[in-house]
C-alpha cells in the first residue's frame, strides 16, 4: 500500500515490478527494484522514492558536467543537422513566457542553467536568477548571474514575491513531494506571475515509466490536478512542441483553486498507465529470451541514452558487446558502461544483433533511414511486447 504523491489517495499494489538493478536517468545502476504504482483517483504514476535521493541530487546528479558544451539531442533533422535539446527549450521558453521588457526570471532547479542562458542571449533585457538543490553547478553561472541572484540549497526569504515568472525544466518529476514542489514556487512569484513547467510525458515516452528517479510520471489529469492544489491555474498545456514531454503555463491565483476532475481524462492516464506497464513487462521478458538466442555472440546497442542503458542492464551478462551506437557527436568517442561509444556507420562488420535503444514509438522511423543497419547477417531486435 502507498499513497498518491498528487491526491493524497491510496494505490493498493504495484502495477510494474521488476528486481534490481534499476537505472537512472544519468545512466547509472541503482541495486534497488523499480516499483511503479498507477492512482485511479488522479491518474497519476509514480515509483519509490530513491535511497537517500538529497544527497543523490547534491553530489551524485551531475547532469550535462562531462564537458563545457555536452548537451542532449533533441532531434536530427532529415539533412543531418542535429538540433539540441536546450536551444529548443530556449525558443520554447522565450514563445510561452513572452515576457515583457526587464522581468525578473528565475531558473529553480537550474543545473547548468543552458536554457535560461539562452533565453538571455536573445533577450538581454530579462534579469536572471537561479536556484539548484546541489553546488556543483556554481561555476557555470559564474560571469553571467549576479552572485546576489544565485541561490543553493534553500532559497532567500527575500526572493518570496520577488518574481515575475519561474520555470523549472524536468526537475518536477524527480521530487518526492510534486504539490509542496509547486507551492513553494507559488511564493516567489508576484501577484498572477506566470510559471513554466516542462516535465516528461509518460504517454508519449514510455520508457520514463522505469526511470528510477523519476518518482512520478504525469499524465495531464494528474498535472491539472498538482498545478491546482499549488495555487495555479493553467492557462498552456502543450504536448507538441517537445514530442515526449509536457511544456504548461500556469497563473498564480491570489484565491484557491478548485480543479474539476474530468473523470474521462483520468480513465484515460489510468488505462495508459497500466498498458505501459504491461508493454515494460513485456518486453523485458521477450529481451531476456533474445539475449539468450545470441549468448556469446557479438552485438551492439542502439543508443547511448535511456533505453539502450536500460537494455543493456537486462542482457550484458549474456552476450559480447561491441560497442554502443549513438549519432551525438558529443557522446562519440567516449565509453559508456566500460563499452565504446561509436557512430552508427562504424558498426561492426561482424556484429550478429542490433538491439535497439530508442523510444519504441519512434524507433522503426528512425532506424529506416539509416540504410547501413539494414545488411545481412545483421538481425534488428526490437523493444516490443
């Protein structure tokens, strides 16, 4: 028995259960089981809290820190342009905010802060703050925020009301407490200041669901139901501009709000929920029997990020890994999990299996287009139920 982190409901059993290890979302192994559990009062999703998650996210998250310039690619454009993921957060930000000359902006939860740098490259007029739970993060902002605008640990009494707008870009998801989260937020704005979340959408990229510190995975129901009891209103929600993810602008209300739950919307996260689950399960039994057929046999795994860090927990003590292929330059030329990081073009000629890492929403698509993983001799594994 838990209890739902957005309505306060009780969730009887798990709907998700598999043992350690259970792998992050920086790539690293935890020795835990990953547990998700799906609210039917809400439609909300969420998994166990991490052991000792403050001092995991103090000393131990050290996101985009490999390099000065490391970021995620967002996307690969047909002519082979690669588009990152924090220039498109900026032109993200900067279009929703819109946000008139001098406002104060602050980044809470800010890493590096490469959004909001960003941001303030194309408008040099907005005053900028940051805030982040770890120090680690200090000597990026050094030069371009005023020390008097950067905060760690807690934030200033004096920055309550201080603000025109706040965004937090995917920290949501990783807190315990997801309304006291947005509460806290709601105090440092000013009278109706705007906040910006953006957060994974679990709907459009089920492999968030089995992320270990991502304790809670929103569907639309759940978040309209965690922006209200903060004190917001929502004015955005939108699920196109970042496929994946939700990006939504909320008003503070000076008065409480009372979210009408759209009973057919949480049906909805509810039955998504549970078939994410299921496909996860799934697949993970349909891996071990793949990795099985190619027991000692060289393979390689498409994708160095999420799903292919995944995949490779599940199967690497059975066969001999090549390599990893991933198309972001930064990630090439570098080892991940002790195996080397390649281009997909310089796959091995003797190679048996491809395992593919991607979002199996898109995969198929995107693997299509790369006429070299189709020769023979090499066989294609898919994450599929």
């Amino acid at each position: 028995m838990t209890t739902c982190r957005v309505c306060g409901g009780k969730i009887a059993a798990p709907a998700y259960e598999t043992p350690a290890p259970a792998l992050t979302s920086i790539m690293t192994l935890l020795d835990i089981p990953t547990r998700v559990y799906v609210c039917d009062g809400c439609g909300h999703a969420q998994c166990d809290e991490i052991p000792d998650i403050e001092t995991f996210y103090d000393t131990g998250y050290r996101i985009s820190l490999n390099s000065e310039g490391h970021d995620q690619i967002f996307a690969v454009k047909s002519d082979g342009t690669i588009l990152y993921r924090t220039d498109h957060q900026a032109q993200i930000a900067c279009r929703l905010l819109d946000l008139p000359q001098g406002n104060k902006l602050l980044d809470y939860g800010a890493a590096k802060a490469d959004t909001l740098r960003k941001i303030i490259a194309a408008r040099p007029d907005i005053e900028p703050h940051v805030f982040d739970v770890s120090t680690d993060y200090a000597p990026a902002w050094s030069g371009w925020i005023a020390p008097h605008a950067q905060a760690t640990y807690e934030v200033p009494p004096a920055w309550d009301g201080r603000f025109d707008a706040v965004m937090s870009h995917f920290v949501i998801e990783h807190v315990a407490d997801p309304v006291s989260f947005i509460r806290e937020i709601h105090k440092l704005l000013k009278p109706h200041g705007t906040l910006l979340l953006s957060m994974p959408d679990v709907s459009a990229n089920p492999g968030d669901m089995t992320v270990a510190d991502h304790v809670n995975h929103f569907s639309e129901a759940s978040l309209r139901r965690a922006l209200a009891a903060g004190g917001f209103e929502v004015s955005v929600l939108d699920t196109t501009s970042f496929p994946g993810a939700f990006f939504v602008v909320a008003v503070r209300s000076e008065t409480p709000v009372k979210e009408e739950q759209d009973a057919a919307l949480v049906r909805q996260a509810v039955d998504r929920g549970l078939e994410i689950c299921d496909f996860w399960r799934a697949s993970a039994g349909g891996l071990e029997k793949q990795a099985a057929t190619f027991r000692g046999r060289k393979a390689a795994i498409y994708g160095a990020g999420f799903y292919g860090s995944w995949i490779f927990s599940r199967i690497a003590s059975d066969i001999e890994l090549t390599a990893f292929l991933d198309q972001n330059p930064g990630l090439q030329n570098t080892e991940h999990f002790g195996h080397p990081v390649i281009a997909p073009v310089d796959i091995a000629d003797d190679a048996e299996a491809l395992f593919i890492g991607l979002n199996p929403l898109k995969a198929r698509a995107a693997i299509g287009s790369m006429p070299y993983l189709q020769r023979p001799g090499l066989e294609l594994i898919w994450l599929e139920a």
